[in-house]
C-alpha cells in the first residue's frame, strides 16, 4: 500500500492524498452524524425502558407497602402462626412512617429514589393534589407536590410515567397507586444523568469500534479506487508527453462511458486534430516551397541570362523583362494572400460590417470580369429579385469574396458556356448567391475546394493563382457570420453558395426602397 503511494510522482501523489484527505473528512462526518443520531434513538430507547422498569418496580410494591398499616396480623388456631389478615392497624400517620422506615431497605431492589406521597382528603378547602409524605432521598420537605406524568399501562396495569424536575434536576420516574390509608401513590425516579451515562456507556464501545473500522475500511478502498483512477492518468500524461516529444500517432487505450473514458476519447480526438494540423502544416510548407520554387527559378535564371548578356536582341530583353514581372507579381500576390490567409485565421482582420445592397455589389463584380469572361466567350447571367433585403458585411471583404468566385468560374468554366449568378432570400434571415458554371471532364472535389493549394486541373496551375483564393473567400465569410460552400449538381455544374447574413437595416447610400430585377445578358460577340 505505502510502495504504491510512492510508485507516481508528486502529482499522482498529491492527487490520492487529497483522495484519502475527502474520505477521511466524509467518513469522520458520516460517523459523527451517524453517531449522534444512534446516540439519539438508544437515548430515547433507554430513556423509555428505564420508565417501564420503574413502573414495574412500582407496581410490585404497591402490595407490600399497601400491607405496612398493619400493626398486628391474626394468629391461625391450627398453625398458630401469623396469617395475611390484619388484626389490628397502626393508629396514626406517624406510625406508619416509622413502620415504613424500618421496611424501606428491604423494599428498593435497586436503590432508586423512592417517594410516597400522602393520600388528599375528601373534605372541602382541604388539598386535593398528593404531596409529599416521604423521601428516600431526604431532599423533598413533606406537603412538596409532585407531578405524576402520564397514564400509561405496563404489564396489563395502570401506571404513571413522566420526565420531572425535582429540586433543580431532572428525573425519570414512575408511579403507582396505593391501597393504604395514609399513603395514595408510590414514586420510583432515577436522575436523567444516570440514564444517559447509562445509555453513554453502551453506546461509547460500538460507536468507537465500528467508527474506527469504517475509517479503515475506506482509507482502504480510497487507496484502492485512487490506484484505480491515477492509472490512466499516468497513462494520460505518458501520451502527453509523447504527443510534445513528436509522437503525434500516440493514442489512449483506456477509453469509455465514464468521466475518465471520457476524458481519454477527448484527448484522443485533440490528439488526431493535433496530428492533422501537424500534417497539414508539414503539407503547407511543401507546397509553399513548391510555389515559390517556380517564380523563382523564373526570376533567377532570366535576371542571370540578363547579367551575363545572353539575350542579345532588344525582343528576347523585353520578353525576359516580361516574365520577371509577372513572376514578380506572381510571387507578391501569393505572400499577400498567405499574409491574408494568416490574419484571418488568428482573428486579426479587422471587419467593418454594415448594410450593403448585393444587387448592385454583384452588377460591380461582373463589370470587373466582363472583359476577361468575352475572351473566352462566356455568357455572364445575372438573377437578383426585387426588394432583396441588404447584407451585413465588410464591402471590401465582401469584393475580395465575390471577386474570387467570379475569377473561379472565369477561369475554369468551358469555353462558350454560361456563369449563371443569383441572389435569394432564404429561411433564418440569410441571403445565399451562388455562383455556377459548367465544368470540364476533370470536375474538382467540392470537398477539397477550400483547402490551400488545391487545384483541380493540375495541369492549369499556368492559368494564375496558386490555390489560395478559396480558402481566403471561406475564411473571409466565416469571419463574418457567414459560410462558404461547394456543390456538384447531376448536370455537371459546379455551385458555390455564400450565405450571409440579412442586414438590420437598409444601407444609406439607396435613394430607392426598391429596384427591378437585374438581367445582363450578352454582349455581341463574334464567333470564329
């Protein structure tokens, strides 16, 4: 049992002894409690036994002392001994009290306090109530009343039994009645205190013993319950030191339904979560390093073709200096959109949200495009009902989001198809535009969209970007109540849903409540 104390460090010791501290404290209160209710109950029970016994004890006096009036039994002619017929009785009160006193020590079997009290006489103005006419005890002047208690039956007989104050202390006693001349009642009491050291003295030995053995029994299982619950949080720290040293596949055995196991299937998932950004993180870096590796090949070996003079005609200068800019660009518009993708991830970005009308937002977004979408011969469609109810966003965030989407389906819709663009009201006060375009025989994943660095097609990471647009876009309307999402519908389209939430109130910079509904459709183009 000690070696097991030692077996843990500090902690796992300081954990079992503050076990062991709670136990030793609940089960001393449960004892006392335990204790003085026990204490309480036998209390009573003594208290209410002594009664009875008393008022036995003074039910078979009542003979005996009936029969102390007597001075002289009659003689038997044939035995010539005394009979129980009394031939001839005392004459006076006094006489009776000196018959008593020479019978009172063979009457108390067991010395309690033993009072007669006087018989009242029937006569007018004259005291009713029984007094004092004798007391073992001494203490009692003669005439002193003394209460009787309650009726009760013992034994298949009338008795007296009550809880009294005589002389400034409490007794238990019991009376019966008197058939005698000079005496109606005899009293038998015992002081409270001798009942409760009485009570005291059975109880103290039990209560000790068993209070003593229950204090053992549960430091016992205390030790070992807190064996039993200090294992797995050894085991618990063990995979948390793995987990820091590096060991990101570390796991927990000792899962279940209770807290514990509870605990173990949290960390077990903190521990995946822990492995997957790990992961991820390693995976960021790689294609990070994989991005930059290209742009700068780029810009070093056409700035070294440029130092050593081996583009010689004014063309192939102006084509090197053409890629070192773009390279360039290249390379300053992925660290802005890692800087960005940084800044809303740890809650950074500043948002400065209020109502904007996203019909006239969307009609902005697709006159920024329009030029590029007639290159490759798209056919931009817009769908924005009436009296649609403003958002709440940051306009700027919202153009990086819309802008991003668009350039999307620019990008990678089919040439000579269709960007279909609507807004609607939907239910939870939230306003969804969503944004479709046909796709090639290579559709992407829309559950990978939005991870960093993905591309669909591979083979058109020329087409510009770096795969980061997304997983900005997502992160920007997260940032502001919002969400992003991607789905493949059966006719081989591709929908990305923003949702955002409904304004409070109608952006100021709208003259009109109300507008018609948007329809852009295309300009004339010429068909090869």
């Amino acid at each position: 049992m000690g070696g097991g104390l030692q077996a843990g460090d500090g902690r796992e010791l300081s954990l079992r002894f503050r076990l062991l501290l709670a136990t030793i404290a609940i089960v001393a209160v449960s004892l006392t409690l335990a204790g003085a209710v026990t204490w309480t109950l036998v209390s009573r029970l003594e208290f209410s036994r002594t009664q009875d016994q008393l008022a036995k004890n003074a039910l078979l006096l009542r003979q005996p002392i009936g029969q102390l009036d007597c001075a002289e039994y009659a003689i038997s002619p044939t035995t010539h001994l005394p009979t129980t017929s009394c031939a001839r009785r005392v004459a006076s009160e006094s006489a009776f009290l000196d018959n008593f006193g020479r019978q009172v020590a063979t009457l108390d079997p067991v010395g309690e306090r033993l009072i007669l009290l006087d018989k009242p006489l029937p006569i007018a103005g004259a005291r009713r109530t029984p007094a004092v006419l004798y007391d073992s005890a001494g203490e009692l002047a003669m005439g002193t009343p003394v209460p009787l208690g309650r009726e009760t039956t013992v034994i298949g007989q009338s008795a007296n039994e009550g809880d009294v104050e005589l002389q400034g202390q409490r007794y238990v006693l019991a009376a019966a009645r008197l058939g005698n001349r000079f005496a109606s009642w005899v009293v038998l009491a015992i002081p409270d205190d001798e009942v409760t050291a009485q009570a005291t003295a059975t109880l103290l030995r039990p209560i000790v013993l068993s209070g003593v053995a229950g204090l053992g029994l549960a430091i016992v299982v205390t030790l070992v319950l807190s064996r039993a619950f200090t294992r797995p949080l050894r085991e618990l720290r063990r995979a948390a030191e793995d987990i820091a040293g590096g060991n990101y596949a570390r796991r927990i055995q000792r899962t279940g339904n209770d807290e514990i196991g509870v605990v173990g299937q949290s960390f077990n998932r903190m521990a995946e979560a822990v492995e997957r950004a790990r992961h991820q993180q390693r995976t960021f870096l790689a294609n990070v390093s994989h991005e930059l590796k290209t742009p700068l090949t780029s810009l070093i070996g056409f700035s070294q073709a440029l130092m050593d003079g081996s583009l010689r005609t004014p063309e192939e200068k102006e084509r090197a200096a053409t890629i070192l800019h773009e390279e360039a660009q290249r390379v300053l518009r992925m660290s802005q959109e890692l800087l960005d993708l940084a800044r809303v991830e740890s809650g950074q970005l500043t948002l400065n949200a209020h109502p904007v009308d996203l019909g006239v937002q969307l009609q902005q977004e697709i006159e920024l495009v329009r030029q590029r979408a007639d290159q490759r011969r798209l056919v931009m469609r817009l769908d924005v009902p009436a009296a649609l109810p403003p958002v709440r966003a940051d306009p700027d965030r919202l153009h990086q989001i819309l802008d991003n989407l668009l350039d999307n389906a620019v990008k990678y819709a089919p040439e000579g198809t269709t960007v279909w663009i609507s807004a609607e009201y939907g239910s939870g006060f939230r306003i969804t535009t969503t944004v479709r375009n046909r796709v090639g025989v290579r559709p992407p994943d829309p559950a990978r969209m939005f991870d960093r660095f993905y591309r669909g097609d591979p083979s058109r990471s020329s087409a510009g970007g770096v795969g980061l647009g997304l997983a900005i876009s997502r992160e920007l309307a997260i940032a502001q109540d919002g969400d992003l999402r991607a789905e493949l519908g059966a006719d081989g389209s591709l929908s990305l849903k923003l949702d955002l939430p409904v304004a409070a109130q109608p952006p100021q910079s709208l003259e009109a409540p109300s507008r018609a509904p948007v329809r852009l459709a295309p300009r004339p183009q010429l068909r090869a």
